[in-house]
C-alpha cells in the first residue's frame, strides 16, 4: 500500500483520501474544526493547515508543495512518499493564530456552558492556543435563538465551521439553516417560520464543535464529567441504532449517538435520543403482585414465583394448552430463557410473538437517496428493536405464531380457547400497547405479566412481575438489517424491577423445585409482619443464577438453529484508556 509520513510517523493509505484523513485512522492528533466523516469538506476553519513536501516528479527530490505555503490537510489528497509536518514553527504559529482569532468575540462563559468538558475549543485552546489574550476592544455580542423544539442556539459562540447548515442539506435535505450576514455579524440562522424540526435535527448538537448548539433537554441538567457513557442499541425501532446511554447514579440524563458504518452512521432520530423518558416515568412497576379476591396486591418475589408456577403448572395438569406471548421488545437471551421455561411446563406449549407496532412508512435521508449510498440514512417505521431475534429463537422450539394469530388461538372473537394460562410479556414504551383485543383474549385465563409499565393488561393479569427496561440490562438485538447486536447494562433497575432473563430464571427455579415441595424439608417460616401482631408464611425462595447475557447466548449456541449467537453476535468495543497530557508529580 501507499504510504505518507505525518509528523515522523510512516502511514499507509488508500488512494483517494486525505492527508487528515489518513491522520485520523493512524490515531494523530490534528486539530479539527469544520470537517467530518459524514459531510463535504469546505477546509473553512483553517487550523488544520501544515507543510507538506512531495516528491519532485523531475528530480525525485522532496520538496516542498506550493513554494512552502500550508495547505489544509482535511483537502490535501494524500500521495505516495509525502512528508507532513503540522509540529513545524510555521503550522504551529498558524494554528496559535487562528485559536487567537476564534477566541477574540468568544464569551469567556465557560463556567456556565452545557460544552464545557467535551468542548474542542477548550481542548484546542490549551494545546495549541496563547496564554494570554492580546485583544483589547469590545467583543461583539450576538443573541440567543430559538431555533426549534430541541436546539438552543447560543450566536456568540459560534465559530462559522458550518457543520450544522452541511447537516440539514446534505444529510435530512431539508435545508432549514443558514449563514446570515458576513464578518463578525455573520451568524447561523432559519428562515422566519421555518424552525429547524426534521426528524434528525438534534445531531446538529453532536455536531457542534462549540457551545454554540445546545439540547434543550440537557440543558443544565449535568456536569458531562460526572457522566459515565455505556453502549448500547437502540430500544424503540427496528434500524439497530448504536448509542451510548450516558448516565450518572442510576439517572438517565441522554442518550448519544455511537458511529457504525454498518448501521446509522453517525447519526440517530430524535425519536431515539428522547424516546427514554419511560425508564424513569411515573407508570413504571416498581414491585410484584398476585390477585387476592380480585384485586391485584403487592407481594414478596417468592410469593408471586409460586402462584405464577402453580397457576401455570394447574393449566397444563388439567388438559388446557400454556401459551408464551413474548415481546419484540426484549432480548433474544430473554425470549430464549423464557421458552425453555414454558416448554418445561407444556411440551406442547404456544408460542407467539407480541404486537409489533409500525408507524408511518420507512423514511431515507435525504429524500430520495439510495439506501445504499454511503452517507444515506434510513428511519424505520416498525417501532420494535427485536421482533426478527424474538421469532429467530422462538423458531428453535417450534412454530411460531405472529400476533394476530396468537389471538385467535387465544379466543379473541369466538372465545373457544384450547389454551388454559398465558404468560405474557410487555416492555414497551407505552403503556397502551395492551389494546381491548388482547385483554379480552386473556380474560377467564390464568394470566402472568411482565411488564415495565402499568396497562391495560393487568386487568385481566393474576401475577405481575415488574421488569426492566433495556437500560438496567445486557442482552442481544437483531435488527431490521439482520444485524446480531449486542448491549450492555447501565443503571441499576428501578424499584424491585428484574430483567426477563433473571424472572424467567427465577421461575424455572421454582419449577424445578415444586415436586418435592410435600416434604417441607427445604421451607422456612418468615414473618412477615415484624413488630406488629404475628404472621408468618412458608417461604422457600428459588435458588437460581443471575442471569448473564454471555452466558445464555453460549448455551444457545448449542441448540439447532442458534449457532449464530456463538460467532455473528457484535459486542461493542471497549473504550480506550484516556490519555492525560498534564504532568503527574508524586508528591
């Protein structure tokens, strides 16, 4: 392969990129402000310039391009056996130069800014910029606007590197911002009556290099410092999304975009970055509970196990058929643990998976762009992260039925049901995923919950087990491009609130225990009123393992059918180890 020398270092290339892009993939430090993998490059913000020598086609001497001038290396074509040099006296002054020019109108606001901490101006500002300000007039303010209903623009921070306005027209097409006015008035802008509203246009705030763009919901919300970034996948929609959930003691404050070539690129939908609000919303179960005397009370886990065992066990004892209606909303992990469990109970058991719900119609950005093209970005209308993964594993134990047909076995309609005990799980976003069809189909059933959400479901519900969401656990989705994703835990579960994998867990411990339950040798009596008048129950909790991801797909991978889950499953990359450039002094 070609190769170009960059600050003493030899890289290799692939015919056809730059000089700042060969620098970025060989992992050296050139500052940066107006380019980007997924736009055009404009070479506008001008700190990226550097020496560059090539060559002479005559003599085969290495010379220097241009007579010496610095050249933008986010533009530079790279060539075989350039040298670069962006450490020389004269980049490094350039680089001094434009900092010093950037920062002559910048607000020194830095203490009260949503940026600070992840900002390049700050990074830039203490590698390569003076110490002090030689500049003594008045700074020019610019004002604050609206532009939208997630995007805050703060106008006196901006430094023009045009990222945003490259977004809204070449990436959504949709072209709602602009640069207004010239020298230090210039600014970015929307047409009045035209807010930036796309369905993508929150990424302009990942985009910003600056303080200048900021998300109205995070605003001086957290310090980013004290945020801990976990990755994961996208939980409401079938385009498996890469994100990081970014997070700090047990709170979701946002979730960020994670680049993948092979799936959004660099960006995500608004639907995506504000759609987990329900992890910390006020409908989330927070405990288990079983029907006593038709009203659903709070319990104790082992309580509700073995109601939900026994209820389950009595369906396939007395000639009725247990049906499993598992989500599109959880992990193949989960579904596969949860099959296994009612396949114990009734080998001949129905299995089916949950309404998947679809909105609209798939969406490519920009409008009319191939899907294929490398800078297109698709929305998926179907509004469920794992419906293929859910029917894939569902599919190893037997035939699988789609929603509507899991309700005419149900009885839905003619109310004939061969099917005795349903054990449902829910998991969605909205709580009312749970329509009239459903509730009717399970009424006079024995029906277990797992739910993350109060619904319309728990009417007809003789035990509920409260669930976590994607957040409070790892697992595998498989997206609408076929794409075996894994994810891991960020925050703890909410309230008393298990992964499906660890209920369903829980739950075969049970089973396996409830035969020799007659010999009362492994109960024990708990009261369960302390301090007040004595009661007590037999309890004997379920002795079984927590629940691990990576542990389950090893055990599918054994079964026909799920060998994928040994090799095509993609695990996120591990982050690197941060580096400091300040000196550490033992004292």
């Amino acid at each position: 392969m070609p190769s170009i020398t960059i600050n003493g270092t030899p890289c290799s290339f692939t015919p056809g990129q730059t000089i700042l892009q060969v620098a970025n993939a060989a992992g050296i430090d050139i500052p940066q402000y107006c380019y980007h993998d997924g736009l055009s490059i404009v070479a506008s913000c001008r700190i990226c310039l550097a020496e560059v020598w090539a060559p002479n086609p005559k003599t085969g001497q290495v010379e220097p391009q241009m007579g010496g001038k610095l050249q933008p290396t986010c533009q530079t074509p790279a060539a075989e056996g350039m040298v670069v040099y962006t450490d020389s006296p004269k980049a490094v002054a350039n680089q001094k130069a434009v900092m010093e020019y950037l920062l002559i109108n910048h607000p020194l606001d830095c203490p009260v800014c949503d940026q600070a901490g992840e900002c390049l101006l700050q990074d830039y500002s203490y590698e390569y910029g003076r110490g002090v300000s030689r500049f003594e007039e008045q700074k020019v303010k610019q004002p604050k606007k609206d532009l939208g209903p997630h995007v805050l623009l703060y106008s006196d921070r901006c430094i023009m590197c045009t990222r945003c306005v490259r977004f809204t027209r070449e990436v959504t097409g949709t072209g709602e911002l602009m640069v207004a006015g010239r020298g230090n008035k210039e600014e970015i802008d929307v047409f009045p009556g035209v807010p930036l509203d796309n369905d993508l246009s929150a990424n302009v705030i990942d985009l910003c290099p600056v303080g200048a763009l900021l998300d109205k919901d995070f605003l001086f919300s957290q310090r980013v410092w004290f945020l801990k970034s976990t990755p994961s996948i996208d939980p409401l929609t079938a385009s498996g999304d890469n994100i990081f959930i970014e997070h700090n003691q047990g709170q979701v404050y946002r979730i960020k975009p994670r680049t993948n070539p092979a799936a959004n690129r660099w960006w995500i939908t608004d639907e995506v970055r504000y759609g987990w609000k329900f992890v910390h919303g006020d409908h989330r179960l927070a405990s288990p509970m079983v029907r006593q005397y038709g009203t659903l009370v709070g319990c104790d886990y082992a309580r509700a196990y073995e109601a939900a065992v026994e209820g389950l066990q009595k369906a396939a004892a007395g000639g009725k058929k247990v049906a499993l209606l598992v989500s599109p909303m959880i992990a193949c992990e989960e579904a596969y643990l949860l099959a296994s469990l009612v396949k114990a109970i009734d080998p001949e058991a129905v299995l089916g998976v949950g309404p998947v719900p679809v909105r609209g119609r798939d969406r490519i950005y920009p409008e009319g762009a191939d899907e294929s093209h490398p800078r297109s970005f698709k929305m998926y209308a179907e509004k469920a992260p794992n419906a293929r993964g859910v029917r894939r594993v569902l599919a190893s134990f037997g035939p699988v039925l789609e929603y509507a047909d899991v309700l005419r076995t149900l009885g839905a309609g003619s109310g004939r049901s061969d099917a005795g005990a349903v054990l449902v799980t829910g998991n969605y976003p909205d709580a009312a995923w749970a329509g009239d069809e459903l509730t009717g189909a399970l009424a006079g059933k024995f029906v277990v919950l797992i739910d993350t959400l109060t619904s319309a479901a728990m009417g007809e519900a003789d035990v509920v087990l409260p669930s976590a969401t994607w957040a409070e656990k790892d697992g595998t989705f498989e997206s609408a491009r076929g794409h075996l994703q894994a994810f891991e835990r960020a925050i703890p579960p909410v309230g008393l609130a298990k992964s499906e994998g660890q209920i369903a867990l829980d739950l075969r411990a049970e089973l396996d225990r409830a035969p020799a339950r007659v010999s009362g040798a492994d109960l024990m009596v708990v009261n369960t009123t302390p301090g007040q008048v004595a009661a007590a129950v037999e309890v004997a909790p379920p002795r079984s393992k927590a629940y691990a991801a990576a542990a389950v797909r090893a055990e599918m991978a054994s079964r026909p059918g799920l060998d994928v889950f040994s090799t095509g499953v993609r695990t996120p990359e591990q982050p690197t180890a941060a580096r400091t450039d300040m000196p550490i002094v033992a004292l």
